[in-house]
C-alpha cells in the first residue's frame, strides 16, 4: 500500500486530483472555525461542555465540531443527506422522477438540481427552527446564548447557516467531479477524522482522573481495532454466484464457453444506511431540542442516544434504508437479461425471470446479513456509554463511516494507478505497457 501512494505521486492527474481534494478539505475545516455573528461564544461552549454525550453531541460529530463553535458549518452536510433521501423516495413515488432517474447524466443532473433546491429549503428550516430555540437556550451560569435576540438576529442566521451548507454541498460537488471522487463522504470524514484527536483526549483524561481504569482503556483500545478489522473483512466480503458463458460460433472463430462470477457484495449500501438513519434521525430531533413544549421536548428525550426508542428506530431505518438503497444500485432483472443477452446463466438455474428471482433471492440474504452488521457496528457506542461512560464517538456509526470511505478512497486511487499501468495497491506484479 505505501508503494501505491508512492506511485500516486507520479501520476500527475492523480497527483492533481489529490492536491485538490486535500485544499477543499482544508477549506472546509477552515470554514468550521469561522463563528456566526450574534453568539455569545464563551456561553455556547460552556452550554456544550453540559451536552457531551446526548443529542447535541452526536449533531457536533457530523458537523466536525462546527455546531460546538456555532460556525457558518454548523449545520453540516445533513441537509443535503436529508434531501437526497426524500428524492430517491420520491423517484419510487412519482414516475416523472423514476423517468428521469433512467435518463443517465442529463436526468442524474436534473434530480441533483432538485437536492440541491431542498437542500437549501431544509437549510432555511432548520436555520428559523436553531435561531428561535437558541434566544430560548440559557447557558450554566444564567446567561443567554444570544448578544441581541430578535428577527435581525434570526434573519443573519438563517443566512449565514444556508449559506454554509450551499457552500460545503459545493465542496463536495467539486471533490467529486476533480478530486477523486466520494465528495460528500470525505466531507463527513474529515469532520470525524478531525474529532478523533479529542476522543483520545478525552479518553486519557478520564483515565488520569480515575473515571476509567487502565484495564478498561486497554479493552476499549482493542475493542476499536477488532471493530476496525471486522468492517474490513465484511466490507471486502463477497457472495460469488457462478455464471457459465455458452460457446457461440462466428465464421471460424469459437466465442463464449468460460466460466464466471457474479459478485454480490455483503454490504452493498457501504455507509449510506448509517448515515440515512442518522440524518433522519437528527432533522427532527434537531427541531425538538431548541422547542418549549412539553411533548416535543418528551419526543426529544426518546430519540436521544442511548434511549431504547432511539436504538429501536435507527436500527429499523438501518434495515431499511439497506434494502433500500440496494435495491436503488442493483437491479436484479436487468443483470439476468444482460446475462441472457450475452449467452451467460448460472448453472441449474433457467435464464431469464428465474435467475432475476434467483439472484433476487441470494441478495436479499446478504443484504439482511450487511443491515444487521450494520446495526451491531452503530449501536457500539450506545454500549460503550452504558457501561464505560466512554466519548461518544468511540467505535459505531463513526469508525464505519472512516473505515468505509478509506477504502473506498484506496479503490479510487487504485483504478487510477491501474489504468495508467502503475503498480499500486495490488500485489500482483507490475502491469506493463506495450514497448514502442
């Protein structure tokens, strides 16, 4: 592997692509740092410092600390997240979307300019709903949040905050198309990648201060890198289908004849589910904190981390949004038609309709088995804050989200070392170009 980021460097579109993702993610964690006017910033931390642990805590974790800050970052890339959800469930809904979905680049262009309409929308919502609850919020010592509450204050943040998620969703636009792809993820990674730092911290100072013992920080280390490993493993997993090519005769030539796979991936959703739950999880929950009636703020306690409702419903929108999202990337009748088309069918099984089911049939097998990975390997820091009153972040949805994007990261680097005959990532030997 070092030998592939060595020959990344000589590649110099790659190098290119490279340097550039790297200055938007400097950009943007620049861009955390930069406050909203009308906050009293000293009482916004000590607020913070009181919702280490809680709702408010997991919302600063996708936001890379912006929230904390109360930066123009602060309400992340979420909203995007949330309107790319309800058009995908849409597109199943109204047939001029699943249309446009099936129009390749031009209607794939036209439904993001549609996420990018209720990206800002969400935006705006959000912005009144967190600028009203904010001039409400008092922090430790008594004092509000707010310098100068009023419509002059809500007006300012609500653009400034619109403002800064039209800004990171461009970031990522831009990662995607020149740097080397996954914008939007790496996005989200930089933000958690930055937070860890101070989790390991924090972690040493709950140890220092006899909170938590050496042993349990020991078992918590190893914890994470068995975590780590696993989600390797399972996301390099694949269910092999065996498929065999019929020999067909053209003119003199013999074509066809040799035996095949089909790859199913155990995980084929990667890290969207978790992170789909997560955002719809946080849209509401987000309106309920900064709310003064009683039931919202009830609702609010429910869905907090660590609530048993909370547990129940991210892990039903897990399992769902896994089948989802599958179903989304992977069409089961249309890889049996291509099969047939092209002279392929798997062995005991009749071409066609019976191998869409087939195939149909392993897929949702495996995809129950990645969704429920996918639970166990997001509810660990409910665990590990049950029963070790460990840093939120510590293993789960966090370490997925790091772990799944690197490698995805890696498999880009690696096509674009392999298709320009450099030995990268693989450990086979070199590839070698033709000889002028």
């Amino acid at each position: 592997m070092l030998s592939g980021f060595q020959n990344a460097a000589r590649v110099p579109e790659l190098k290119r692509r490279l340097l550039f993702t790297l200055a938007m993610l400097a950009v943007y964690r620049l861009g955390v740092h930069v406050p909203t006017p009308g906050i009293d910033r000293h009482a916004m931390a000590a607020f913070f410092e009181q919702q280490k642990g809680n709702l408010l805590g997991f919302l600063n974790l996708f936001s890379g600390g912006a929230l904390e800050q109360f930066s123009v970052f602060s309400l992340g890339i979420m909203p995007y997240i949330s309107a790319s959800i309800i058009l995908q469930l849409l597109t199943v809904v109204f047939p001029y979307l699943e249309r446009l979905s099936k129009e390749g680049e031009v209607g794939r262009r036209k439904i993001t300019q549609y996420t990018r309409y209720g990206t800002v929308v969400l935006s705006i919502i959000q912005g009144i709903m967190i600028s009203v609850g904010l001039e409400g919020t008092r922090g430790p010592g008594g004092f509000g949040l707010v310098l100068n509450p009023g419509w002059s204050f809500r007006l300012m943040t609500v653009i400034t905050l619109t403002s800064g998620t039209a800004f990171i969703m461009w970031l990522g636009e831009q990662i995607t198309e020149r740097g080397i792809g996954n914008g939007i993820s790496l996005i989200i990674f930089a933000g958690i990648v930055a937070r860890l730092p101070s989790a390991a911290g924090t972690m040493l100072q709950f140890v220092r201060e006899g909170e938590i013992g050496v042993l349990v920080a020991l078992l918590i280390t190893v914890l994470t890198v068995v975590v780590v490993g696993v989600i390797i493993f399972v996301e390099r997993g694949q269910r092999r289908i065996p498929v065999q090519y019929a020999k067909r005769v053209v003119g003199r030539k013999m074509y066809g004849g040799q035996s095949s796979h089909l790859p199913l991936k155990i995980n084929t959703a990667n890290v969207i589910p978790p992170i789909f739950a997560s955002s719809i999880l946080i849209f509401p929950a987000t309106l309920a904190q900064f709310s003064s009636f009683t039931w919202v703020q009830a609702v609010s306690s429910s869905l907090a981390p660590g609530q048993w409702l909370h547990d129940i419903v991210y892990v039903a929108l897990i399992i769902f949004f896994a089948f989802f999202y599958t179903a989304v990337v992977f069409n089961p009748v249309d890889v049996a038609e291509n099969m047939k088309k092209f002279g392929g069918y798997i062995p005991g099984i009749r071409p066609g309709q019976k191998t869409a089911e087939f195939i149909e049939r392993v897929l949702s097998r495996i995809t129950l088995s990645g969704a429920i990975y996918l639970s166990i390997v997001s509810l660990l820091p409910t665990l590990l804050i049950g029963q070790f009153n460990v840093p939120f972040f510590f293993g789960g949805t966090a370490l997925l989200i790091v772990v799944g994007v690197a490698l995805d990261t890696v498999a880009q680097m690696e096509t674009h070392l392999i298709s320009r005959n450099y030995e990268g990532f693989m450990k086979r030997g070199r590839l070698r170009g033709r000889r002028g």
